[in-house]
C-alpha cells in the first residue's frame, strides 16, 4: 500500500474517531501517521493540527444540529482555545521532537485514565 493511502486510511479512522467520541482523531492521528505511513514526527504533529480543523467543523455541525451543542457554554473554551493554539503554535519550533512525543504520550494517557475512572 502506498504512503498516500496510508495517509488517507489515517486521516479516515481519525475523523471516525472524532465523529464518534467528539473528538480525539488528532491523538489517534499522530501515531497513524508516524508509525504507519512513515511521516516525519514534526509534519505529523503540524499536519494533525489542520487536519483536526475540518473535522471539529464537520462533527460540530453533526452535533449542533442533533441538539448536542451548547455554543454560549463553548465560547470561553473557543476563547482559550485560540489563545493556547497562537501559543503552541509560536513554541512548536522551539520544542524538541522527543519531548513533543513524550508530551502526547502524557496527554493520551492521562485522557485513558480518566474515561477508565
């Protein structure tokens, strides 16, 4: 199978996984992409950031019009959001790929832990 197609297949079960539990295809995304389509650790975490937009607006819409979107309690999250993504996005450069890794690693555990609990 070519590396496209890995790439789509990822994408693919990201978006499954994002529509499904309302989010979480950029975690299933990052080691789809590394592991098995061979993309360099730093494009996958860039690439899982624009890839995650589209999906986020295609389950919102999903969700919004299934009545299981509240916008007025989602705005101070939004706010917050784009304030840690200009953030994130002027540090990422500056951040090791090891400790990228080790970062998502926490995040992904951390979030398996407390749907377990």
């Amino acid at each position: 199978m070519t590396k496209r197609w890995k790439c789509v297949l990822s994408g693919a079960a990201a978006g499954a996984a994002n529509g499904f539990f309302g989010a979480g295809g950029g975690m299933l995304l990052i080691p789809l992409l590394t592991a098995w389509a061979n993309v360099d650790e730093r494009k996958a975490f860039a690439n899982s950031v624009l890839i995650i937009l589209p999906m986020c607006i295609v389950s919102s819409i999903i969700y919004y019009f299934r009545s299981g979107l509240d916008l007025p309690a989602a705005v101070p999250y939004l706010i917050g959001g784009a304030f840690g993504g200009i953030v994130g996005g002027l540090v990422f450069k500056k951040v090791s790929v090891n400790l990228l890794r080790k970062a998502m690693g926490i995040l992904i555990i951390y979030g398996g832990v407390r749907s377990l609990i």
